[in-house]
C-alpha cells in the first residue's frame, strides 16, 4: 500500500510504498522566536532513500496503522472460492446435432 504525503520543500505530493519504508521520525528545526528546536515535518528512510515530508510522525503511525487496517480487514473478507461460470456447451452440442439429423433427412 502506498502513503501520499507532501515533500517539505517543494509542496509536491509523494507516494512512498508503506513496505519499503525503513524508519521515520521527526524533522526538526531550529523555531525563530525561541532558542529550541520545533518539528516541523517527518524524514521518512526508505530502501532507496530519505524523504523529508510535512507531515509529522503522529500523521504517519495514523496513516500506517489505517492502511494496515484495510489490509487486514480486506484479508480477512476475501472469498476463499472464486465462483466458477460453466458454459452450457451440452444445449450448444444437442442443438448442432438436431440440426444435423433434420438436414440429413431433407
């Protein structure tokens, strides 16, 4: 399942597979009007890299913790059988053969 969240720099929308993702946390930030730091988005590490996202690490246990959610819950709904259509390929066979029999006797 893929998360869709927001780059911290440019606003543009990524999708990160929730599989791949290695660790994330809190980017921090020195705050302007006081001396400490502030969170101000999420580094999100994945296989291939890090992505640093607005939003912040409550956001994303939410929305990983969702789509494991509908997973489970798809998982456990699923049918066990996949309903098999038949043909009736038996009507088809009978009517060719009455066809057959009424045209050999004309």
């Amino acid at each position: 399942m893929f998360l869709k969240l927001t780059s911290l720099y440019t606003n543009s929308k990524i999708r990160i597979n929730s599989i791949a993702i290695n660790a994330y946390g809190p980017e921090l930030d020195r705050a302007q009007d006081k001396g400490g730091l502030t969170t101000v988005g999420s580094y999100v590490e994945t296989e291939r890299r890090c992505y640093i996202v607005k939003e912040k690490p409550e956001e994303i246990d939410g929305l990983l913790s969702s789509s494991y959610v509908m997973i489970k819950e798809a998982y456990e709904n699923r049918t066990s059988e996949v309903p098999q259509h038949t043909s009736d390929n038996s009507d088809d066979d009978s009517e060719q053969s009455i066809t057959e029999s009424r045209r050999s006797c004309c």
